[in-house]
C-alpha cells in the first residue's frame, strides 16, 4: 500500500520512493534509515518498501520518524521560547506516546535473563525521565521564558538566575545519569539487535528501543548545548543586581537519579 507523505513541507513521498533519492535529499534520512536498520547503501536502489520488508521494520513508522525529525522549523539561533517549544513538541510528546509503548512490549514478552535485566532497568530509567520531563514543562521551561523576557527589558534578576542555574546544572547531570542507563541497555541488548527470537515482537522492542534512543541524543543535545546556552548568555549579560524578579520559584522536588539503578 502507498503511504503519501510530506517531507519537509517540500516532496511528497511514500513508501516505493528510492532510499537512494532520500538519502540524497537530506542526508540525515541517512542516521534514521541506520536506526531501522536499513541497508541505503546497496547498489540494487531499493524502494523504501521492499528495505523496510527485509529489515522487519513497518514503512509507516519510517515515514513518520522521518516527518518529525526533517521538518522541524528550527534554528540553533533561536529563542528560549522557540527552543522550548520544540523540545516540549518533538521531543516530550513522542516520549509520552513511547514509554507507555515500550513498557507493553516488555511485560508482554516473555524474556530471558539479559532481558529482564534490560526490563528492570528501563522501568526504572522511564519513570525518571517522566518526573523529569514534568519538572522541565511546569516549572523549568517557564521560568527560562520569563527569563527572557525580562533580560530583553534590561531587568536585573541575579538571584533568581543562581537558583535557575543551580537547577541547568541538576538537569544536566540527570541528562547524563539516563545516558549511563541507555549504555547499559546498549549492552544488555547487544546494541538493539536481540536475535535469540525471531518473533515480531522482539524486533519491535528493539526498533522502539533504538528509535528512543536515537531521540534521546538529540533531545539531550537541544537541551545541554541550545536551551542552557540560552541560560549562560543570559546572565551574562545582567548588570546591576535587584530582587525584582516575579516569576514564582521554589527549589525542585527531586527525582530519583537515574544512576541509582546501577547500585
């Protein structure tokens, strides 16, 4: 069956277009193809369709990995606000529709020792990222925006900044607490390529689970390297120091550190 899709906001695409043609369009179709495990490199220039079939993996969840990564309108330049808004809507909103996914699949199969490890671990790992992603939505992200919006009106708001740095730097650490936690489920999972099954189910686990990884990275990088960034500049640029900051802010319920599940 043919998928039509818009990629970009440019082509429309579906499932029998070449891998050569999208690769050559954008070449990050080139690390999303690798997460489904899809050989873009032959010479035989398959169709999306028929790569897909052989790998085991679904076209449409390709094609919708592929729309929400290459259409994003947005620009390391941007404002905390744009930034936000973007990490809220790719990157929470996929997470909350994955985790649930994911859970299932592991309490549906029937796993063995490395996976019940791996299981363990995910469990714990995912309901971090959730009191995580809650604390960033509710109290971070909005705290960012007035931020900015009052360093852009040259108001002074020192104190404030110190609490909210204080917080980047505990995001910070959690992002690489999870990271630790995804290296190990690398491990567990033989780099997401369990093939002791050949069940359908197993696949898609380990599908989900590179797909939630793959995201992971570039949710980690926005936040870390565009959204912090943000942050510093900010407070760089306060002059005269005053407690005049309105944005109402209290030390943050802590969340259990991801690294934990090692001990």
């Amino acid at each position: 069956m043919s998928l039509p899709w818009i990629l970009k906001q440019v082509h429309i695409y579906d499932d029998q277009i070449k891998l050569s043609l999208l690769v050559g369009t954008d070449f990050r179709v080139a690390c999303i193809l690798d997460i489904f495990k899809l050989d873009f490199s032959s010479n035989e220039d398959k169709s999306l369709e028929t790569a897909a079939m052989e790998a085991g993996a679904s076209p449409e969840d390709i094609l919708a990995t592929l729309n929400r990564y290459l259409r994003e309108d947005f620009f390391p330049e941007s404002s905390v606000q744009s930034i936000t808004s973007n990490i809220v809507t790719i990157h929470h909103g996929f997470l909350w529709k994955t985790l649930p996914r994911i859970e299932k699949l592991f309490e549906h199969i029937a796993l063995e020792d490395e996976l019940e490890e791996a299981k363990r671990l995910f469990f714990k790992v995912a309901e971090n990222i959730r009191n995580h992603s809650r604390e960033e939505e509710q109290r971070f992200f909005p705290a960012l925006i007035e931020l900015e919006s009052r360093e852009s009106q040259k108001q002074a708001i020192s104190i404030e900044t110190e609490k909210l740095k204080k917080t980047m730097v505990e995001m910070e650490n959690e992002h690489s607490s999870c990271a630790m936690a995804f290296e190990r489920l690398r491990l567990l999972t033989s780099g997401y390529t369990w093939n002791r099954s050949d069940k359908a189910d197993y696949r898609l686990l380990m599908q989900q689970l590179r797909i939630l990884d793959f995201d992971l990275k570039l949710h980690i990088y926005k936040e870390n390297n565009l959204l912090h960034s943000k942050l510093k500049q900010i407070t760089q640029s306060i002059e005269v120091p005053v407690n005049d900051w309105h944005v109402s802010w209290q030390p943050r319920r802590r969340t259990i550190p991801v690294a934990s599940v090692f001990v």
